[in-house]
C-alpha cells in the first residue's frame, strides 16, 4: 500500500512539473525585466471597469520598482481604472510628470492622496508646475527705485527684484518633488530626458519683443529604460517632437533605441510626414519596435503598424507590454 502511496504521489509531481513547464512556455517571457501598463487613454480593447478618456498615464515594473509615468484626465477616472486593474498606488516608487498639459497631471492628486510621500520627478515648467523661476524682468531705471521712500520700494529696498528667484505653489507644494533641468538617472537604468517644446509654449511680449512675440518653451520629460536589448524610451506626448527625444536620448543614454513607446503627437499631421517620420525611426535611428498610444492620432496608428509590421506592438488602454 505504501509502494503504491509513493508511485502516485511520484506521478502527480512529473504530470505537476510538465504542466507548470507548459505554462509556463505558453507564457511570453519576461526577458528584458520590464513591463509596460497603459492605465488610461482613449482607445483600448474592451475590458471590465475601464473607462477610455482622453489622456495618457502608464504603470512601469522595473527591476523591482514601480513607476508611475503621467496620470490621465479625470482623477475619478484615473482611479477607478487603477481599481479596475488591481493597481495599488502605495507600492508606487517614483512617479513623473512628462509636462504640465491638464491631460498628463489630473491624476496625480488621487496619488497624492494615497501616496503623498512618493518621490515625484517635473519637467522645469513654472507656468503650470510650479518650478522656481528668476524672476524675468528688469526695470529700464533701476536707480528711481532710491529716491522713493521705503514703504513705495519693494520690500522695503533691502532686496532687489532683479535676480530674485521665486517659488510658487500649486498642487505638488507640499509634495517630494524635484525639477529637472538636465537628464538623470533617478534609479539604476532609468533615466530622465528634458527636451523643451517651442511650438506649444508660452508667448511673451515684454520689452524688447514687443514688436516680434517670442515664445518661451514647454519643458518636458521622458523616460529611458535600460535593457539588454538597447533603451526603452517612454513619452508623455511628444510636444517637442519624438524625433527631438530621440535624438537626445541617443546622446545622452550612448545605447541604442529598441522600442519607442507612448504619445508621439502626430493627430495634426498628414500622411506623407508620419511616413517619413516613420521610416527615420526605423531606418536612420534604428528604433527596432513601437507602441504608440495616446495622441500618435489614427492614422499615425495605421502607418507605424504598416511600417514596423511584427515589430508594432499594440498598446492601448489596460494592455501591458511583457518586455
């Protein structure tokens, strides 16, 4: 009876081990230690409890860290999804903000609410952000300013406007937030890419640009992961172009672009551009792989997937990219 105990208990481990074994071969892989999950946008396969919004807000697993890259819209949208998904952001590590546009930050005071410790990493955006900014101006007659009495100078004459920098405050004013100005490596293989969009800036018109409006750039963020397959690079929405943030990211990062995911900002543009644009990526910058989402547009969707074929990886709204 004991002999016979043992042989089936002896059965069920090697059926046990082959089964586990085809699982886990059915399974794709996790090679390169990376996942990738599209938490809100406006397209997406039909999933239970989600609700497609414009905007764009992505969960990375990295190496053991979780990272929260943009938060959508709609707070109230923003968390139902994360609910929907099982998503706890407690166990959030880092998040950033790709820019400042209401579409990428209205979720970040569900985060702040849940998580208000978590470290979080901004582009140098004073406008919408709340960065320190030097103060911008300079009166034509400075030296008046000595002949007026005290209470008419500002603060009092004992500090000068010039030079003087200042913090505003805004929903991060109580945060654990740093600006950046300059790329980072904010953890081991993530690394942080500033570009600055003109096209989408902020027009000033002061003295001496009062006859020729100047524009003061948009900063953004994106992000670079490290592989053994080359960088993952990760946008917000691409306002300062992706082929600006991929340039940059190949100077800075000296590895090559595997895959290119997130928004690319194409939703304006005609064929012929996204297709040019399309094939550098492929061809000049040797980007191996896409997944373009949020404001890439339709038609950016069609062409890439065209051009990249097998190397197009679909990446709406609760899909997760296995890396």
């Amino acid at each position: 009876m004991l002999k016979i105990k043992i042989y089936i208990l002896a059965v069920l481990t090697i059926l046990g081990f082959f089964s586990n074994g085809l699982v886990n071969a059915q399974e794709k892989p996790n090679v390169l230690g990376i996942t990738m999950k599209n938490v809100y946008d406006a397209f997406g396969k039909e999933g239970k409890g989600l609700k497609q919004d414009f905007g764009f807000s992505c969960i990375i697993n990295y190496k053991g860290k979780m990272i929260l890259f943009d938060s959508g819209t709609d707070a109230k949208i923003f968390q139902s999804n994360l609910k929907a998904m099982n998503i706890d952001l407690k166990k959030v590590d880092i998040a950033i903000v790709s820019h400042g546009h209401y579409d990428h930050i209205g979720g970040f005071d569900y985060l702040l609410e849940i998580n208000p410790k978590v470290k979080i990493y901004l582009p140098n955006d004073f406008f919408s952000l709340g960065a320190p900014i030097k103060f911008p101006f300079r009166e034509t007659e400075p030296e008046v300013a000595k002949t007026l009495p005290k209470e008419e100078q500002y603060f009092r004459g004992e500090r000068d406007l010039e030079g003087m920098i200042t913090v505003p405050t805004g929903r991060f004013w109580k945060s654990n937030v740093e600006y950046l100005t300059e790329a980072k490596e904010v953890l081991p293989g993530v690394t942080l890419i500033p570009t600055t969009s003109k096209l989408m800036g902020t027009f000033i018109k002061y003295p001496p640009f009062e006859d020729n409006p100047q524009l003061i750039g948009m900063p953004e963020l994106s992000a670079a992961f490290a592989t053994e397959k080359g960088e993952i690079l990760l946008s917000g929405c691409s306002h300062s172009t992706i082929e600006t943030i991929i340039q940059e990211t190949q100077k800075i990062c000296k590895d090559k672009i595997y895959l290119v995911a997130g928004g690319f900002h194409l939703i304006p543009y005609g064929r012929d551009y996204i297709t040019s644009l399309a094939k550098r990526m492929h061809d000049e910058y040797g980007v191996e792989s896409v997944a373009p989402a949020h404001c890439t547009g339709q038609l950016g969707f069609s062409i890439f997937k065209s051009i990249y074929g097998n190397e197009y990886k679909f990446f709406g709204l609760g899909e997760t990219l296995i890396l």
